[in-house]
C-alpha cells in the first residue's frame, strides 16, 4: 500500500477502504508516514469529507492506537459525558455529583485546560489539597463505595489524536467535522463507558458557529459510537456567551457549589439538568428525561447531591468545609470592575474573546507549561438581554496584579456588544440519537 495513492483517492473524492485508513494511523503513530504528507491527507479530508463508513473506521483505528481503559470491574451501565469545550463550562461539578446521588456510577477522567476553554481539572485543583492523581485501586474504591470518581489522564490514549490534532492545528484543518468527530469519539471510546452523553456547543464561544454543523457533528458522533457498539446521545447547546457567571477556577468551584445547593445561575442551572437527564435515561436509572429531571431537582433539594460533592472532595483529599465556607478558596489579589459604557442591552458576549481575557487574568493558559491563578477570572453581573445603564458594573475581574487586571479589563470590555433589544435563545437547541434529530422535543425530523 502507497500513502501517495491513499492522498490521491480523498483528493479525487474517493471513498477509502479500511485497510487504506488503518495503514494511515499505523504510518501516523509509528512515524513512517511524514507530517508533510500527514498534512496533505488531513486537507483533502477537510475540503472533501468522508463517509459515515469512513470516519467510523478511522475513530476506531485512532481510538486502538494507544491504551484503552477497562472499566468492566464497575457493575451497572457506565455513562460518560463530554462537551465539545466552552467559557465557564464547569457542568462535571454538578452534573457527575447530582447523577451519583440519583445512584449512577460516574467514572470520569478529564483534561487541563488550554486556550479560551477551563478545564475540570483545574477547576478541582483550585480546592485545597484536592487530588486528580488517583491510583487505578483509589479510582475503583471510590467508585464502588460512592459512585464518584475524578482522575486526570493517566494513560496513553489515542496518541494517534495528538499527532494528528498537532498538525491540524497548524495547517488549517480544525474546523473539519470527519475529523472533530474522530477526535473526540477516538478518546470515548477507548475511555471504556457504555454510554456517552455528547454536549455539543454551538455559538460564538465554540467550534460550531451554526445550527447545522453542530446537529451535523452530534450526528456523526451518535453514528460513530453505534458502528462502535456505543449507545450516543448528541444534544447541542447554546454558547452565544459565557456559561453561568464564573470564569475562573476557584471561581467556577464557588458557582457549582451554589448551583448543587438549588441557587445557581438559570442558564447554567437548566445546562446541568438537561445533561443529566440523558446521563440518568443513558444508564437507565429513569426510563425519560421527565423523570430524570424530577430525580436530578430532588436530589438538589434533599441535599444529596450537594454531598455527594463533599464526599467526592473529601475521598480525593481536599477540604469538604469549602462548601460553606468559600473564603477557604484562593482568591485573587486585585479585584477590578468592568463599567458600561452606554446604555443599552446586552446583545452579545463574545466567548472567544472572554476566554481570551480569562487568560489575560491568568485564570486559563496558553501554552501547557503555563501557571494558573486559581483565584483569577470574572463574575459577570450583567448577560444576553438585560438592559444595563451607563456606568453600571457589568463585570467583577479578579487577576495577581494590576497589570494583568488592566489587560483583562480592556479584553473583557471589547467582548459585549450592545442594541436596543435582544433575542435569549433556549439552552437545548437540538437533540440527535439513533433514531433521529429533534429540534423541538416532540418533533421529530
Ligand atoms: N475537541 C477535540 O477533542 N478534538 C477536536 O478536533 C476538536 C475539539
């Protein structure tokens, strides 16, 4: 087999065989195959697609291309969940406790951030003395005991997606839904879950900027994980601003603890319950969403849910008392306000450019290597729709220094745009599994 015969085929819109698309992740990983011509390929995959057949065939050769974790010693349905990344997305610190409580298992393994998008890990590092390096026999216990359990990657998953995704982000070819959906599937399924729940983000602050191409990538995922044996859930959401009104991990910590206690933003609030709602139907511990949200609200206001945070904290070292007491969180040295320079409605809060001024904060990194201010970031006062006065505080900033909070004020500050009215859009904008799409939950199309 020729890799220049391989490149040519998907130049020429060509379907590949699965022997074509195995021998291109077995030259990826063992370094027989350059990155020019790597690059080459990833191109025409990008301008010229790939089938369902395809793609299914690649996530699967990505996915066995490193260590896949077994998580068989767990009883019961393990669902995972995944979202495709945006500002103040802290959903795992209420979505994984409240499941939980409502008797799930929750096994998660998650990442650091990088760019505009925080990550869980930092989110939980940021509670002192909290630790994601869990051994495999820490991780089991936990789990088996209460149902609860948070390590970082440990193991060597997917290194096909890290070669890849390195070349892609430098030669133009992110924004390619074949390629995202591999991406991420690849990952899943070598995460070892049952059943994943996919948050799809659409809007500003995410990869899909329309409707269309986030249903598409949801599709793709559902279909992917059923050529794969995987039951999918793809449901995309609204990211036309921040999530909630943290950003910042010790922050973000403080939200989701309001938020488990019933006294959380309502966008972020409504987020939690609708991921739940497919995690608890996914693991079949309530036979719909209706019923999911009902055992999800209960388990909120009963108080379970809030502790099984704490016995989830305290399992992994940190201190359980930050839950009434949040002065035991870092905080941030300066604290800055974000003034409105006009009157007028919030029409718009740009997510890239918050996350961007996230960083400025020293609340989010750029390269991996850089340190985080647990205690830095924003508290927006002010969203989408509400009518703001000149001179009203639209932000609290939290950074070290001045330095950093004058920057992020000037970032944050060129992320609002302003009109007479606005339009809220809902959080759920779509939903897809294998039966098909619904845009309106008794519609389907
Ligand atoms: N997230 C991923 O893991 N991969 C992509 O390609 C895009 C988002």
């Amino acid at each position: 087999m020729n890799i220049v015969e391989i490149i040519e085929k998907k130049r020429d819109k060509k379907e590949l065989t699965e022997k074509e698309i195995r021998f291109f992740i077995s030259g990826v990983c063992g370094g027989s195959i350059p990155d020019y011509q790597i690059s080459a390929f990833l191109m025409a995959v990008c301008i010229n697609g790939m089938s369902d057949s395809e793609i299914a065939v690649l996530t699967d050769a990505m996915a066995k291309s490193g260590d896949s974790v077994d998580l068989s010693y767990i009883e019961g349905i393990k669902v995972d969940k995944h979202s495709s990344g945006g500002v103040g997305d802290k959903t795992t610190l209420v979505v994984a406790p409240m499941a939980a409580a409502c008797g799930l298992p929750v096994a998660k393994m998650s990442g650091r951030g990088l760019g505009f998008s925080g990550g869980t890990i930092d989110k939980l590092e940021s509670i002192p003395g909290f630790r994601t390096s869990l051994s495999e026999e820490e991780f089991i216990r936990f789990i088996k005991r209460d149902k609860i359990a948070l390590m970082g990657q440990t193991k060597n998953v997917a290194p096909a997606d890290k070669k890849l995704y390195a070349l892609r982000d430098v030669t133009g070819t992110v924004p390619s839904i074949p390629l995202i959906a591999a991406s991420i599937m690849s990952k899943k399924l070598a995460c070892g879950s049952d059943s994943i729940v996919l948050d799809v983000k659409c809007g500003s602050g995410a990869f899909m900027k329309s409707l269309d191409d986030a249903v598409l990538l949801a599709q793709k995922m559902v279909t992917i994980g059923e050529r794969n044996g995987r039951r999918v859930y793809g449901i995309v959401t609204n990211m036309d601003q921040p999530l909630g009104n943290a950003v910042g991990n010790a922050l973000e910590v403080k939200e989701a603890v309001e938020t488990l206690k019933g006294k959380g933003p309502k966008d972020f609030t409504e987020l939690c319950y609708i991921i739940g709602s497919y995690m608890l139907v996914a693991g079949e511990k309530a036979k719909d969403t209706d019923e999911a949200r009902k055992m999800l609200e209960a388990s909120v206001s009963d108080g379970s849910a809030l502790e099984k945070f704490r016995r989830f904290v305290e399992n992994q070292g940190g201190d359980p008392s930050i839950t009434e007491n949040y002065g035991l969180l870092p905080s941030a040295a300066v604290k800055k306000v974000l003034i409105s320079p006009c009157e007028g409605v919030i029409s718009y809060i740009d997510g890239e450019k918050t996350g961007a001024a996230a960083v400025s904060a020293k609340a989010g990194r750029l390269s991996k290597t850089d340190k985080i201010d647990f205690g830095s970031g924003f508290v927006l006062l002010a969203k989408i729709g509400d009518m703001v006065e000149k001179g009203q505080p639209l932000a609290e900033i939290y950074a070290p220094d001045e330095k950093s909070a004058e920057e992020a004020e000037k970032r944050l500050s060129e992320a609002y745009s302003f009109s007479e009215a606005a339009e809220v859009k809902p959080m759920l904008l779509a939903y897809t599994d294998k039966e098909g799409i619904y845009f309106d939950k008794n519609k389907r199309c």
